[in-house]
C-alpha cells in the first residue's frame, strides 16, 4: 500500500475515535462536526464526512436510549 493511501486511512481512524470520543457530549450532528478536526479527512467528499458522523452520533443515541429504557 502507498504511504499516502496508509496515512488517509490512519487519519480516517484517528477521526472515528475522535467523533466516537466526543459524540456523548454533543447534543447533535452538526455540533459533533463542529466540534472535530475535519482536516484529517479532508481528501473524502464532505457528504461522506457528514453521513460517518452521523452515522456515529446515531448509534450512539440509539444505543444510550435504548440502555435507559430498561
């Protein structure tokens, strides 16, 4: 694998953690991205960066509702 395809997906891993780090604490999608350093994925389109975010703060909301249902 190339170096600059190996450190897109480094980063691309450094930016899940990161929204999965912060997402508990914030109270939408929008705020999550502004939240986050989007130059780390800045080589995908801006669509793609949206739909992983709140891919992320929708499976954590899901998961945190469903946990306080019971």
């Amino acid at each position: 694998m190339g170096r600059v395809k190996q450190m897109c997906l480094e980063n691309e891993e450094k930016f899940y953690d990161i929204v999965s780090s912060i997402v508990s604490n914030c109270d939408s999608v929008q705020e999550c991205l502004s939240k986050v350093d989007l130059d780390l994925v800045r080589h995908l389109p801006e669509k793609d960066v949206e739909e992983i975010v709140n891919d992320i703060w929708t499976d954590y909301w899901q998961k945190f509702s469903e946990m306080n249902e019971r």
